[in-house]
C-alpha cells in the first residue's frame, strides 16, 4: 500500500521530457511509482487539479547560513518549490569560528546579506566553533533539505588570524587549512567555496583573496580525498579574468577529481 498517491497532474519528472499527464505514487518517504495511471490502494490520495508536479528545486547558491537558525524553513524556499539549499557559499561559513573572530566574520556576512548584527547576535545562542557543533545547532527544526559548504575565509581565520587578510600563507599554515577542511568535511561540510571578489564592510578584500594558487591547489587536494565539491566566485566584472578563472576551476577539477560549481555569470554585452 502506498503512503500517498497524486492523481490528476501534469508530471515534470526532472529528466528533461516534456510534461504529461499522470500520477505520482509516494512510500517510506519516496516516489514508488510514476506513470499515466497507477494501480494500487494508498493511506491517501491528493487531487492535483491538473498542476504541475515536479521533484525539488536545488537553491545551490544561498546566504541561509545565520537564517537556519531561527527559520529552518528557509524561507520563503519551500514556497518557491525549493526543497534543498546549499549555504555556505562566497567563502563565507559560520563554522568553523572561534568567538573572538566573530566580529570579522560578521562583518564580511553583512556586507553580502545585508543582515544587521542584531541578527548574529540576538536571534539565536552562538554555543559552537567547530563545524560539528555548527552541524548540531543547524539540525534542530530544519524544515528543508540542508547541504552547507565550508567557507574557505572563515578557515583562513581559523589557522591565520588577525593576518588572514593580508597576506599569503606559508606552507606550514596552509598544512594547517588542510587539516581544519577535513575536520569540517568529516563532520558533513560537502565542500568548500571560496571567492576572488567579495569585500568586507569596510571594502577590503576577504582573506580567500590574498590565497595563491599554491594554497587553493593544496585544499583542493583534500577535496578529492574526499569526492567533495569547490564553488567558487569569481571577477565577474572582467571577461578576460573570468575566462582565466573558469581555466582554473577546469585544472583543478581534471587534477583532483572533484565537482565544482562556478557563480554568477554575466553577460554584459
């Protein structure tokens, strides 16, 4: 017996394939049957009015990180048919972070979302520094389908702080950032994103802009370790730049083995 069945639907089953009308059969949390009529008693039925049906919406770009703690619904993602998000993104993370380096943290956050410090300091207990016990607060009435990344300034802060940004790393700390993203991806950080654009609140530049290639090679390395992806944002303002970047991203992907996903691209012609 089925848990749910959908009759009456315009499928969009996600493969590409033009929209049809069928029905959609749901157990143990699952879609256990598809097609333009399914046979078989259900727990209940729903009558879809002939809308559409479709599998999720993956958000792969999102600032939910300090939101999820207060809204595990993200919203309004599930409103938009977004069933899973992926925060973490622009090199930015609030994990992992020791509580004297919040301020600098905070800062580069509300410069991309605009939050007020209210938001990081009011609407929730900051109880954790390590990525597990991000991992922990976040689990608590989620709502969503979460898949964070690591935030390649925040473990520049971690290992380098209060030089994060402004310098390269040595070999020594860059061994030291290794160690610190396998922790994170250990406790269930999918990946890392790291940015060549963004800026703090004062407009300077956030510490994964002074890393060399040396440094975005090495944890590019543990990535593939673990099968893990990069993101990365880059100088979007200037075609040449962005063309050399997307070089990159293909290097260290072919070399590593890893998956990357490179955002936003703009046509600015």
């Amino acid at each position: 017996m089925y848990d749910l069945v959908i009759r009456n639907a315009r499928v969009v089953d996600g493969t590409g394939a033009p929209a049809f009308a069928g029905e959609v059969a749901v157990k143990d949390g699952k879609i256990a049957a598809l097609g333009p009529k399914v046979e078989g008693p259900a727990r209940a039925e729903m009558d879809a009015g002939g809308k559409a049906v479709a599998p999720g919406f993956i958000d792969p770009h999102t600032h939910f990180d300090v939101q999820l703690l207060w809204d595990g619904a993200a919203k309004p993602s599930l409103e938009h048919g977004v069933t899973s998000i992926i925060p973490g993104n622009c090199s930015l993370s609030m994990a992992p972070l020791r509580a004297g380096d919040r301020p600098a943290v905070i800062g580069m956050f509300q410069q991309i979302e605009e939050l007020p410090p209210e938001a990081f300091t009011l609407a929730f207990d900051w109880t954790w520094e390590d990525w597990e016990g991000y991992r922990r607060a976040l689990e608590k009435g989620l709502a969503i389908n979460v898949a964070p990344l690591v935030g390649h300034s925040v473990i520049r802060v971690w290992v380098m702080s209060p030089e994060a940004n402004q310098r390269a790393a040595r070999p020594d700390e860059i061994a030291a950032m290794q160690g610190v993203l396998r922790q994170c991806l250990e406790a269930g950080a999918i990946g890392l994103s790291t940015s060549f654009v963004d800026v703090d609140e004062n407009a300077r530049p956030v510490p994964s802009r002074f890393a060399q290639f040396a440094e975005l090679d090495a944890l590019c390395a543990v990535l593939g370790e673990f099968g893990r992806m990069l993101q990365i944002v880059p100088e979007f303002y200037d075609a040449d730049i962005t063309i050399a970047r997307i070089d990159q991203l293909a290097e260290l992907s072919l070399k590593h083995g890893i998956p990357t996903t490179y955002s936003p691209v703009f046509d600015n012609r």
